[in-house]
C-alpha cells in the first residue's frame, strides 16, 4: 500500500469503493429502473468515499462537462482550483485526467461504466488506477452529471 496524500489505497479497498458506490446508486433508484435523481444520491451516507469521488455536470450544448468537486485523493499533481472549470483544464499526468476521460459512457449507457488503466505521473512513476462512472438526473429525465470514483496505486520507479 502506497500513501497518497495522507490517505491509504490498497486494491481491496478500490473493489469495496466501486461496490459500495454502485449500492448507493441502486439504492438512489428506489426499486425502479430510472436513474437516481442528483439529491436522492447524496442523500446517501457517503461522506467515507467523498475523498475518491468527483462530480462532473454535463454541458447542455454537448462541450466539457464542468467539474463541480474532486475528493483530496484525487488532487495530486493539481496546483490550481479545478471546480467550475472544465474536465478540459485537468492537467494530463494526473489522477484526475486519467479518472475523468471516459465520463462520458455512462450518460451515453444510460447506467454504471468503468475504465481503468496506467499512466506515467509527473514524478517518472507508474500509476494504475480504475473508474467508476454513474450517471444521475434533476426533475427530468435527462442525465445531468456523472458522479464517479477513482482509487489508485503509484508504483514507484
């Protein structure tokens, strides 16, 4: 297990994040098959998870979605505040980046997606990761913003 500011990642505890996360949106859906509505879900006890999730609310006109807020693990190799910019403005050698690039299957699946991958960090070491999206709504029907969660693991090189 690496340290990652100050919070402690092993690959059980991304698995029991991604399972954990779904449960909550299942639960959001109250027994039906529509998506939970955006203040069902974090209606949620969630506060555990928040320092691995993001909020990302979909542009209308179809650009970047807008980055409402990024958990504490997830801001390593950001010097700046990324909230209301766009997923465009997230730095590339970051967890953030990689977490954040494919936001965009879930509103398109209309339900969970996940990605996961490796890259090269700023420092010169490997970092694997994997990604949960899922979609929520307003009042209406269409999807509104991705909550997601991310963990990591940097291998040092």
């Amino acid at each position: 297990m690496e340290p990652l500011n100050k919070i402690v990642f092993s690959d059980r505890m991304g698995r029991r994040l991604d399972e954990r996360l779904i449960k909550v949106w299942n639960d959001a859906r109250r027994g039906s098959n529509e998506l939970p509505l955006f203040r069902d879900f974090f209606q949620q006890y969630i506060a555990d998870m928040w320092p691995f999730l993001f909020v990302l609310h979909l542009n209308p006109q179809g650009g970047p979605a807008v980055i409402d807020k990024i958990g504490e693990a997830l801001t390593s190799g950001i010097d700046q505040n990324l909230n209301g910019k766009t997923v465009s403005d997230i730095p590339e050698k970051t967890i953030l980046y990689h977490a954040t690039r494919d936001y965009n299957v879930a509103p398109l699946k209309r339900g969970v997606a996940s990605a996961s991958g490796e890259f090269i960090n700023n420092d010169g070491n490997i970092v694997l990761y994997r990604s949960t999206f899922l979609p929520v709504r307003e009042e209406h029907d269409k999807v509104s913003a991705v909550v997601g969660a991310a963990s990591y693991r940097v291998q040092i090189v």
